[in-house]
C-alpha cells in the first residue's frame, strides 16, 4: 500500500481531555478517530490490527470446537423482561420503534441464544455445543472514558457453550481459559488469569483476563508465592488465602472473561434436553467474552515508547514499513525512486508493506513511522544507496543493520519466519 494512497491522517497534539496514552497515541497515529464520549470510528489502520486480531481469535476457538454464527443487534423487550433484566440491566439501550414496539441494542446475548438453542437441542445426543460470535455491541454506560478501553459501542467476542451436567461445562471452560491464555501471548499481551465476581451473569464467580497497565480501570491482587490474583471486588484482603502472605496490587485493564453460567438462563426460557433414560433436564452453559478495542487499546498501552507504538508482529496493520528518504538532488532522487519502487514490487509479492512513497521531508517520515509503530522499518536513503544497501531497523529495538539490496528479500524472509513477536 502506497502511503500517498492510503486513508489516515496523523496529529502531533493529543485528544482533548483523554488521559489514556493509549487513546492518544492510537488517535495521534491514525488508527482512531473520535466521534463523541465513548464512541470511536475505526481508521483503515485500526481496523486492520482489528482484523488480525480477529483471525487469532478465530484460529485458536476453532481449534476447541466452537463454531461462528451472527445473531441479531436488535432484541425484542419481551425477551428481556422474561429475563428480568429489562429494568435491572443499568446500561441496557432502549428503544421504540414507529409501530410502537420497544427493542434493546444488545450488550450480551443470553436474552437471543437462549431461545434459538430451545429450537436446536432436545436430546443429550445434541450435547455439547459452543458457538461464538464477533459483533457490535451497546452500552449505555455513565461514564465512558479510558479511549476506547470503556466505550458505549464496541466490537465483542463472545462464545456460548452447552453441556449436559456442569462437570462437562468445566472441562471446556477451562479449555476456553487455556485458548484465551494463548489468543492474549499470541497478540502481545501478558494474561493476569484472575478470579472476580460473577456479577449480572451469575451469582457464582468468573474468571477475568486482566493485563497489567496503569490506566486500567480495574484492581488486582496477586500473590508473589504462588501467583494466584483475584478481583478487589471479590475480598477486600489483599492476603493470599492459600500462603497467608501480602498480595502485590495491580492496576489492570480487563481483556477478556469466562463464566460458568449454571443452569440460570436455561430455567428462565426453558432450555431443557432429554438424558439417555428419557429423563428431562436443565442444559448447563457457559459464557465467554473478549473486548476486541480493548485488547487493542492494551496492546497499545503496554507497547510504546516516548517515540509512539511498538506493534507486535502478530497483529502489526502492516509488518513492514519501507521509507525512501529523497535527498533534494534530482539524478539521486530518480535513482532513489526506481530502486524503491523495484524493492516495493518484489516485496509486495510475498507480504504487505505500507511504502512511504510521499514527497515529504526525512524528519517526518521517520517521526511518523516511529509514531504509528509497524515491526520492520527499511529505509532507502542516498547514504545507502551509494553503498547499495538498504537500513533494517526492527521499531522495538535501537540498533540499525545495513544489508546489501540483493539481501533484503531473504532478510525479509527471515525475519517474517521468525518466532518472535
């Protein structure tokens, strides 16, 4: 993608009144435009890092079985009011229509799959099942704040499993907590496996996916013997019950939950199946979520340096960014261009590449792509050229590598089959 071509646009001041740094340097980098208190669009850098971070989702449920369906946005009253959440649910959208029918926005699910899972199971042959969606979701929340870490509309995974007894129910939830392990070191992050209250969803407790960072909302106790945390919200004690010794407290930033949901929506809509005796019984069920903006705003958050973001590979909109730095001679700058537009072209042909092709000065090129954060830069410069080399500088680290121009698709190579992220 040719950098003069591409959709952004980059800000040297921060937003007004947004704390979190990772708001700012997402805003400031073009990735996230502001629309109102707690309601983001989603630039074409943005959704991209969106994207991979939805295929990393995807890969690692698919691989415990869950399968991806859509449902609705939009959900009858009647639904809600069976649940009896119509009027508890504190940050529930509420609307009429023209024919005077009311409706939620929804901000979870159990209100729509509850009654489509009533269609599809009847027999303990139907059980397990996990399906998962990636959709919008609504919340009216008082105070939307921390950029796009808590917002009134959001992108959301969310996952429903259902099991004949809640023995089969914790075996998958804890396969569910292990993907989620791996989904959150996969794309950059440093998973807090925390224990927390089960809140509107159950009157048990859940487990959170908490990552470290000051602007978290959140926080957490950890014990340094035996790394157990839990949510303040669940004990007031910041001592580990098991060591009896003082727990560490966190700030940190929720990514992700699982909850194990009992039977409590299954009584509500009736969602029962027949045992293999012909006996009817409740299906236990399970429910499982991830904040994509969120995971994205802590990857920025806890990824960056006084420069901008330092994406990881993994979820990079672009892994590699090539600058060609043109020196205000006319015969260096022809030559810098063709060998650019040649590097670009032979690239382009085995990975994505954001070429910075811009008549701009060397300053701000390299203070933008240092600002938008992508893992690889190479830059075409006339010191290099005269060399025939071309400068190698991963953003995470200091040091700049010259390899000669009949090097650098093989480097490149390397580079992407490399496991580091």
């Amino acid at each position: 993608m040719r950098q003069s071509e591409f959709l952004y646009k980059t800000y040297k001041e921060n937003l007004q009144e947004e704390t979190a740094k990772s708001a700012n340097l997402l805003f400031r980098a073009g990735f996230i435009e502001k629309v109102g208190a707690g309601i983001y669009n989603f630039l074409p850098l943005g959704f991209r890092v969106l994207e991979n971070i939805k295929t990393i989702i995807r890969q690692e449920l698919n691989k415990i079985g869950a399968q991806e369906f859509l449902l609705t946005a939009l959900h009858p009253k009647e639904n809600w009011v069976k649940s009896g959440r119509w009027e508890s649910f504190d940050v529930l959208f509420r609307l009429k229509s023209q024919l005077e029918k009311e409706y939620a926005l929804g901000p979870t699910h159990e209100e729509i799959i509850f009654p489509l899972m009533k269609k599809i199971i009847q027999s303990y042959r139907d059980l397990p099942r996990a399906v998962y969606q990636i959709q919008t979701k609504f919340r009216d929340e008082l105070r939307a704040k921390s950029g796009i870490l808590r917002t009134r509309e959001f992108l959301m995974k969310d996952l429903y499993s259902f099991h004949r007894d809640n023995d089969d129910l914790e075996a998958y939830k804890n396969k569910v907590d292990q993907a989620y392990l791996r989904i959150f070191k996969q794309v950059g992050l440093e998973p807090i496996k925390t224990k927390a209250s089960g809140g509107t969803f159950t009157s048990g407790f859940s487990t959170e996916f908490q990552v470290a960072a000051e602007a978290g909302e959140d926080l957490i106790y950890r014990c340094p013997v035996c790394r157990e945390a839990w949510n303040e919200e669940v004990s007031q004690s910041n001592r580990c019950p098991r060591c009896q010794v003082e727990a560490e407290t966190i700030n940190a930033i929720e990514v992700g939950n699982t909850f194990n949901l009992g039977v409590k929506f299954s009584e509500i809509f009736n969602l029962v199946y027949n045992d293999n005796v012909g006996q009817t019984e409740l299906v236990w069920a399970g429910c499982y979520g991830i904040g994509l903006p969120r995971v994205l705003g802590a990857i920025a958050e806890t990824n960056n340096d006084d420069k901008g973001i330092i994406w990881p590979k993994s979820v990079a909109p672009f892994p590699i960014h090539l600058l060609v730095l043109y020196s205000n001679q006319t015969k260096i700058d022809q030559k810098l261009k063709l060998v650019a537009e040649k590097l670009y072209q032979t690239l382009s042909l085995e990975v994505e590449i954001l070429y910075d092709d811009r008549l701009t000065s060397s300053a701000e090129k390299l203070a933008e792509a240092d600002l938008i954060g992508l893992p690889l830069r190479l830059v075409l410069s006339q010191k290099s050229l005269e060399k025939n080399q071309v400068e190698f500088k991963e953003r995470k680290k200091q040091k700049i590598i010259l390899k000669p121009w009949r090097e650098v698709k093989t480097e490149v190579r390397r580079w992407l089959n490399s496991s580091n992220n």
